[in-house]
C-alpha cells in the first residue's frame, strides 16, 4: 500500500476535502496479472490438445482457463497510472474514497472511477477590462493570476468546473478592486491603482483567494498586467498630467529663484559689497527672479548711468 500526507485544508460543515486513497502496488498486481494470463493460456492450451469438449476432464480445464483470463481482465481494469503534476481521485458508486497523488503505478478496486486532476501550476489571464475607478473615470485593467488545485476533492465535488470558476472569480475580483480605489492619487497621498501598485497586488490576490477557496484553488502570485484610461479620457488625462508635470516643474524653479535671490542679498549684506535701500533690493529681486524664472535667454542692459538713473 502507498503512503500519502493528505492536505492541510479544514473541513467546514457538510465540506468534502481531500483525503488518501487506498491503493495496492501496482506492479506486483500486473505481473500476478500476467502470470494468470499466462496460466489461463495453459490450461485452454492443454484441454484443447487433450480433446476438447469430449470428455470432463479437457472442459473443466477450458473452463477454469476462462475463468481465470477473465478474473485476469478485472484485474488489469483496476491498474492507474499516476504521472508528476496529476492526482486520481477514487470514485465508487457515486461516493468519493480518496486521492492518489504519489505518482507510479497503482492498483485500486476496478469497479471504481478514476477521475484525473491536474496539481501543476497554471497561469490565468483576464480579458481587458472597462471599469469605473473610485472616481468615475473610465479605465482598462487587466491581470494575471498564478493558481495551483490545493484539494482535489473540492475542486471536483465543490463546483461544477472549477477552471471557470477561478476564471470568473479572477475577473470579478479584478473589476471589484479597480472599482475601489482612484487611478491616480493627484497628490493627495491616498491609495491608488498607478501609484500604490504593489500594495493594490497584494490586496487583489487576498481577495481572488478568498473567492477562489471553495474550489480548493490557492493564489500563488497575481499582477495587473494592464492598467490605463480608456480611450475616450486617455487624451484628456495627459493633458491633465502634462499640465500637473509643468506646475510642479514651475513650483520647483520659483523655490529655487527665491532660494538663491535670498542668498545673494544675504552675501551683499554680509561682505559689505554695497548698500542698496529697499526700493533697490525690490528692483533688484524683481530683475533677479525675471532672469531665473524666465524660460528663455534673457537681455543683459548695462546702465551706463548712477544707479538711480
């Protein structure tokens, strides 16, 4: 018999979840299963050359030889092979008896259905997406989900196709999450889609997990693998983007104008290169920011007369 660790799911109240199948060796079940073939072949071979049907004793042995080659059959019936990445959950007259994931060769009572899962790892790919965002603007989003069947008896008993299950619930989570939060903070330091990705990755594979569980499915990694206005904002937006980049790039080069207008008159001031009056120093931080904050070359003037003229 096979040894198998069974998984770590909890069962709820009515909820089939996996558990190890009974299972002989199937190797040493086929070769008994040769030898009876072997043996049937003997004896029709033997009654036929002794005569046949005329006498009791040739029929007893063609007769037993049938028996034998049909008993032989059954047991060939009950061999399954289990290859890496796949698990054979037991069926019998409509009851489940358990999981088979060790893989080889094994052997199980031959009346029972076998039904194959596979336990490698997939990968799912929504459709894109038209959502409203927190804000009402439209936008298309679009993920990808890396799942893996946890409980086999779940994932067959649990749902009807637990493929399209984890498809459609994918889906789902992925409209529900862009529908929760802005797509762009402007700012304001709150959570959005295109400024907070990571944290809104991790907050999506929580909840397709939780959606998902009923199947037995568990999320190893999901990313968004789009994420952008639809097309009928999309220009109206780099407009609003491009013209958020240039105040923040004008706000940048005031602070910097003040900065150093400040620091000359702070050095004038301390090296006593000369004294200027306030109506001076107005004009000139005016003609200091005019030279700084202007976005092309400016005019040198040189006054020719005293400094009041």
């Amino acid at each position: 018999m096979t040894a198998q660790l069974p998984t770590n799911a909890t069962q709820g109240p009515g909820q089939m979840i996996e558990r190890v199948a009974w299972s002989a060796r199937g190797v040493l079940v086929l070769f008994i299963g040769i030898g009876m073939v072997m043996a049937a072949g003997t004896l029709m071979g033997f009654g036929a050359a002794e005569g046949g049907w005329t006498t009791a004793g040739p029929v007893a042995r063609l007769a037993f030889g049938i028996v034998i080659l049909i008993t032989a059959e059954i047991v060939f019936k009950g061999l399954t092979s289990v290859v890496p990445g796949e698990a054979r959950a037991v069926q019998l007259f409509g009851k489940y008896h358990g999981t088979i994931r060790v893989s080889g060769l094994h052997w199980v009572n031959p009346f029972a259905e076998r039904r194959r899962v596979s336990t490698r790892v997939r990968n799912h790919e929504t459709s894109i997406a038209k959502v409203n965002d927190a804000d009402g603007n439209p936008i298309e989003i679009a993920a990808v989900v890396v799942w893996q069947v946890q409980d086999t008896a779940m994932a067959i008993y649990a749902v009807d196709d637990f493929t399209q299950f984890v498809a459609t619930q994918t889906e789902t989570a992925v409209r529900h999450t862009a529908s929760s939060y802005p797509y762009d903070s402007r700012g304001t330091g709150a959570l959005s889609l295109r400024d907070n990705a990571e944290e809104i990755t991790q907050r999506l594979s929580a909840e397709i997990t939780d959606r998902v569980h009923p199947a037995g499915v568990t999320i190893i990694e999901s990313r968004l693998t789009r994420l952008s206005y639809a097309p009928e904002i999309a220009q109206a937006m780099l407009r609003q983007q491009q013209a958020n980049a240039v105040v923040a790039a004008r706000q940048r080069i005031v602070e910097g104008a003040v900065g150093m207008v400040e620091l000359a008159l702070q050095r004038l001031e301390e090296r006593g290169v000369v004294e200027l009056d306030e109506e001076r120093k107005a004009a000139m931080v005016s003609n200091l920011l005019v030279v700084l904050c202007s976005e092309q070359a400016t005019q040198q003037v040189v006054n020719t007369g005293s400094l009041y003229q």
